[in-house]
C-alpha cells in the first residue's frame, strides 16, 4: 500500500469521528427542542451503535466472498455522514434525529472496519494502528471542540450543524483524492495488499483460547466506559456538575485531547510487552475517576477539565494496546476481527447500559457507575493477563 493511500485511510478516522461525535455536545438542546428527556437519547446512541456493528461485520463478511471497492466505500460512506451532519440541526423531529444518526454510524462501521483492517495488514510495526487511533481522537475532540467554541461565538444549532458538516465534507474529499487509485498499477498493489487478509487460514478446532476470551471481555467493558463517557459526559456534568453546555462539551474535548497524546506518545514508545503499559493505564484510568468523584460538583470548572484530560490520557492507548496484545498472543489473525467486534459490542452496549442504569438510580451517578466500570474491566484484565501467562508457562 502506499504511503499517500495509508495516510488518507489516517484521515479517514477522524472524518469518522467528528460525524458521530457531534450529537452528544447537542443532546440537552435536542431535548428541550423536543421536549423529551434526556435518557431517551440512549435508545439513539444503541441504534447507532447498532449499525456500527452491523455494517462494520456485514462489510467482512461480504469482501470475503466478493472483491469490494473498499477505497470507494470509504470514501462515499465518510461522505455520505457529513451531508447528514450537515443537516442536523435541521429536523424535525425524534424520529427524524434518530433515522440520521443510525445512517451516520452505519457509515462509520464501514470505514473504521475497512481502514483499521488495511493499515494493521500493511503495517506490522503498530505505528500505523496507533496513528490511526490518534486521529480518531483527534476528529473525536474536534467535534464537542467546535460545538463549545460556536455555541459561545453566539451561533445557534442548525448554523453549528453546517459548519462542522461542512468541514467533515472537506475531509471526505481529502480522503477521496489521497486513497482512490489514480492508475490501474495502483489498483493492482491495493488487491495484492488486501489478499492476504483474505488468504489467512481458519484456526482448527470451534473452540477459542479461554485467554482470548477473557481479553474479548476485556475489550467490551473498556469501550462500554469509553462509550458512555463519549455518549453521556455533557449531559452528566450539565445536570450534576452544573456546567454551561459549552463547558460541558469543552470537558469532553479535554478528555479526547488527553486521550490524543497518550496514543501518539505510544506511537514512539517502545515497550517489551503489553502487559505493564495495561495495567498501569487501567490503574491511572480508576485513580482519575476516584478523583473527580471525591472532588465533586463543587469543581471549578478548569480543574473538572484538567481531571477528565487525566482520564483521556489514561484510557488513550488501552484499545490499541489490546489488539496488540491479540497479535502477541494469538496467531490467528482472525482472532484480531473477532476482537474489534467484540470493541463494536461493548459500543452497542454501552449507552444504553448506562441510560438503563440512569433510569434506576440518576444521571448525578454517573461517576460512580464509571467507577463500577473500571472495577469490571481492572478484574477483567487481571484475569486475562493471567491467563496469557499460565499458558506461557505451559509452553
């Protein structure tokens, strides 16, 4: 693969993230706008989640049995969620809202699926994976960015939907001209680059790894936090925290930001294993989220800002790290598909597991229920790790 095609499917992610990371910053205007609660918005962020999963596996599933122009899905899916974002705040109702938000994620399934699957096959250092994770970030922070920053330069909602739609069009196009093959030679060394994916043989036998299941469980409760943070920080520090919705959405740009520089200091990192860098994030994730509970609403706002970039910085490189953790461990590379569906799960699950909770308790238990999530995944990982090294032993 080329160097100017690996860079447009870098790219391709924070296109991606910008789109399905405006609603949240927008949730309590949409409330108000249709007059329905909060929590409501979980059953959107579970539909979205939903075609997440499915399209992102359905895309696998098809490019196995058939050739499929993945540059051209790409592109025309991170096109196809920025004209939607570009008319958000445009519609009319709930339906509506949630009919284009199930779209946008669908076409983010498309893209993250296709892009981290061409540039992990491509790029056996785990560069390329931990720059596309960081710009991710970097489109995940962009988005509440230019939320908070509009709402407090006066713009109103449908105006902000524009402009960050608009410039998410920009990226699709820049996408386009950088990972469309320009000559047929160029199309030639895109399918010898795909093949082997495709070529990889089936492990023998129906039964996975019992570590690799443990590190499947792993994976789904860190992205069912990571997920509830994306999905309901705003609405939480809002109603509990007692923040401005631009101050909201600006705490959750600080936590994606500190998620931003903890994977791009991964990219120079050189580690022996992936066990300590696991242990200790998901240490330093716990002690951040004891923090901001201990401290509480009685925050100012700056200092909330500082702890939930202490929290992004600390959950950064845990995704990544795991699926290098899978290539370690595991040979078949299969097993890597099988783990990122099981992150797509966890981002199914996450919202509305949290919504649910919200329902029986109050959004003002928000930091507790993060807590109570950390604890599952901390255990989790534990047992995972252990696993990994009981077999080692045996071998």
């Amino acid at each position: 693969m080329t160097a100017k095609r690996k860079i447009g499917l870098v790219i391709s992610l924070a296109g991606f993230a910008i789109s399905v990371n405006t609603l949240p910053s927008l949730v309590t205007w949409f409330s108000a706008k249709f007059a329905i609660g909060s929590e409501w918005f979980g059953a959107i962020f579970l539909l979205q989640a939903a075609a997440f999963t499915f399209f992102s596996m359905a895309i696998g599933r098809l490019h196995k049995t058939k050739k499929m122009p993945l540059n051209g899905i790409v592109t025309a899916s991170l096109l196809i969620s920025a004209i939607f974002l570009v008319f958000i705040g445009y519609n009319t109702s709930f339906i509506i809202l949630t009919f284009m938000m199930i779209i946008i994620g669908g076409c983010g399934g498309l893209v993250e699926s296709i892009g981290t699957t061409l540039l992990a096959d491509s790029d056996k250092n785990g560069r390329m994976l931990y720059l596309s994770q960081f710009f991710y970030g970097v489109g995940a922070f962009s988005a509440p960015l230019f939320v908070g920053a509009l709402l407090k330069g006066g713009l109103q909602v449908p105006q902000i939907g524009v402009t960050i739609g608009s410039f998410a069009v920009g990226v699709g196009l820049l996408v386009f001209f950088l990972i469309i093959p320009s000559s047929k030679s160029e199309k030639v060394i895109q399918e010898s680059v795909v093949l082997p994916v495709q070529e990889v043989p089936v492990a023998t036998g129906s039964k996975l790894p019992a570590s690799f299941i443990w590190l499947s469980l792993t994976m789904m409760s860190y992205v069912v936090l990571e997920s509830s943070i994306a999905n309901w920080l705003p609405v939480f520090l809002e109603k509990s925290y007692k923040l401005s919705t631009a101050d909201a959405s600006l705490t959750l740009t600080c936590y994606w930001i500190g998620l931003c520089i903890s994977r791009l200091f991964f990219m120079f990192f050189k580690k022996k294993s992936t066990r300590g860098p696991l242990a200790l994030h998901v240490a330093f994730m716990l002690a951040s989220l004891l923090l901001l509970v201990t401290l509480g609403p009685a925050l100012p706002t700056f200092v909330t800002m500082l702890i939930m970039g202490l929290v992004g910085y600390a959950c950064g490189p845990v995704w990544p790290l795991l699926i290098e953790n899978c290539s370690a461990n595991h040979a078949d590379a299969h097993l890597i598909m099988y783990l990122v569906g099981a992150g797509s799960v966890g981002a199914l699950t996450g919202p509305v597991l949290t919504s649910f909770l919200f329902s029986i308790t109050d959004i003002n238990y928000m930091g507790y229920i993060l807590i109570a999530y950390c604890v599952v995944l901390t255990i989790l990982l534990l047992k995972a790790l252990s696993m990994e090294k009981t077999k080692e032993v045996l071998a």
